[in-house]
C-alpha cells in the first residue's frame, strides 16, 4: 500500500508514525492521515522470565522432545511481573500448579517413554558427534516405532540406538555399528537385531555406506599418507564401476585397497591395525584381497 509523504490539508511533508496505536499523523496539523497501520517491525519480547533478555521468538519445536516444544512451563521464579516477591499463599498454589504441571506432561506411557528415548539421544549427540539433522531424523524414527508398537517387551536403548544408526546411513555419516553400540552400551548382536525390526516392519530402504568415506575414516584413523590415501581413493574409484562389490560390505573393500596402497607405498600397517580400525576381520581383508588379485589376473 502506497502511502504520501505530504498531508494533503496543510502540504507539508511533516508525517509522524505512532507505532503503538498504528497511526500516521501530521506534525504541523495533527490530522490522522491513515489508521491502523500494518506493523513492520520485528516483534522483539521477552521469553524467559528470569533474564531480561529479548528474542524474536520462543524454542523452535522439535520431533527430539517429548513435547516437540509445544507444551507450556511454569517458571521457577516466585517473583510477579513487577519483579515483586510473591506472598506466602500466592507462592504456595504457584508451587501446586508447577506441581500439576509437571505430572500433567507425563500423564501416559507413551510421554514417559519418549521422554526416557529423547533423553538419551541427547546424550548421543554429544558422544557421537550427531548433527541436528541426524537428531531430528533419528528422533522421527522412534516415534514411528512407538506408533507401530515396536518398542513393547523390548529395550527402549536398543530401539533408539537402531534408530540413530539408520539415521547415520540415511544422512551419509560415518558411523558404523560398531562405534554406535561401544558409546551406546547396547551390544552389536541388539542393535543389529533391533536395526532389521525396524528395516522390516517400517519399510526402510537404507542406503549402502560410501566407500570412499569409508577409506578416509580408516586412513584419518591410522594416520595414513596422503599420498597412499589419494591412491587408494583413486583404485576404489575405479572398482566401484564394476560388479565386484555388488554384496559384499564396502567397508572391508576400503580396508583392502587401503592396505594395498600402504604396501605399495612402504608405510608398514599390519592387518591386524587395519581391522581393527574398520571394523572387519583379517580373514575377511585376505579373501577381498583374493578377490582383487583374481579380478587382475583375469583382466590381465
């Protein structure tokens, strides 16, 4: 909406906004040149009332709390808006309704289950390093497995932790089941049974780890070259144009052709460094290992 800059009584250009009621008026008249106006500005108030402190708004929601960030809170300050202490039989329904307030929250099965998941997803976060987005995808997943009841007559831990663990593949992180279930405290044998409940019954089509991420974890974590680094990048490169890892773990591949491009360039690493730090076993390097040379010898 346009809107002149000159009062058209006086035909000055002395126009003044009032925020507060919505009005343009004249400075040299006094006549109202348009009313309730549209306000512009940021809308600036004070959330916590404990901090003077002043935001644009309250918490974002979010699928990582019981809630989502939707219920209301009771602050603990027994002081009244004009910073006032309370009255003795004032503070005492205060403290009755904070009371009720709380209890009202976890009034079902379902809120306390949720609440006890949610809690320790936030403890995974700060261990595993998680994103937002790995939260918030992980936090989805539980409650479509609480709404599909898999979480009955099973622990509340390994489904939460399947959960994260889909999350990582889902979101491209580099986190296998082994480092989930060593800072989780859930043993490899429930997690893997609890990731194929939810595979199965949600209908998840998780995607297959990168094994080019999967060679920059293990070199990162041995500490290998670049130089050997960027060769074994290049070989895995060229494997994954073929059929040869088409179902086999791409994580034991990464292993073998970090290991060869260790070898070809004299950085003594053991098999045994090397399984260990991607998860496999030296059997499983040696028989991948096979697979290469008789690929060669094929080829050759």
């Amino acid at each position: 909406m346009q809107i002149s800059t000159i009062c058209s009584p006086c035909k000055k250009e002395r126009l003044i906004a009032d925020p507060d009621s919505g009005e343009i008026i004249c400075a040299i008249c006094g006549r109202v040149v348009l009313e309730k106006n549209e306000e512009t500005r940021a809308e600036w108030r004070t959330f916590d009332g404990e901090t003077s402190t002043r935001v644009r708004t309250g918490i974002p929601t979010s699928l990582a709390q019981h809630d989502m960030g939707l219920s209301t809170v009771i602050g603990m300050s027994n002081k009244d808006a004009s910073g006032n202490a309370l009255e003795a039989a004032t503070r005492y329904s205060i403290n009755r309704l904070r009371t009720w307030d709380y209890r009202t929250q976890f009034n079902s099965p379902s809120e306390r289950n949720l609440r006890q998941a949610f809690e320790q997803l936030h403890r995974l976060k700060g261990k595993l390093g998680l994103s937002d987005a790995i939260v918030e995808k992980s936090a989805y997943l539980y409650r479509k497995a609480v709404e599909n009841r898999l979480t009955r007559g099973r622990m509340i831990s390994s489904i939460l932790v399947a959960a994260v663990y889909i999350a990582c593949r889902e979101m491209g992180a580099a986190r296998s089941i082994r480092d989930i279930s060593a800072v989780s405290g859930v043993t490899r044998k429930e997690l893997a049974k609890s990731y194929r409940l939810l595979v199965l019954e949600l209908g998840i089509r998780v995607p297959l780890p990168d094994p080019m991420k999967c060679i920059v974890r293990i070199a990162n974590k041995l500490k290998i070259s670049e130089k050997a680094k960027r060769h074994a990048l290049k070989k895995m490169n060229y494997l994954m144009k073929t059929q040869l890892l088409a179902g086999k773990a791409p994580m034991s591949f990464a292993a073998t052709v970090l290991y060869i491009s260790c070898a070809k360039y004299g950085e003594s690493i053991a098999q045994k460094d090397m399984a260990e730090a991607s998860g496999v076993t030296e059997v499983t390097i040696r028989n991948r290992f096979k697979d290469l040379k008789d690929r060669h010898r094929r080829h050759k």
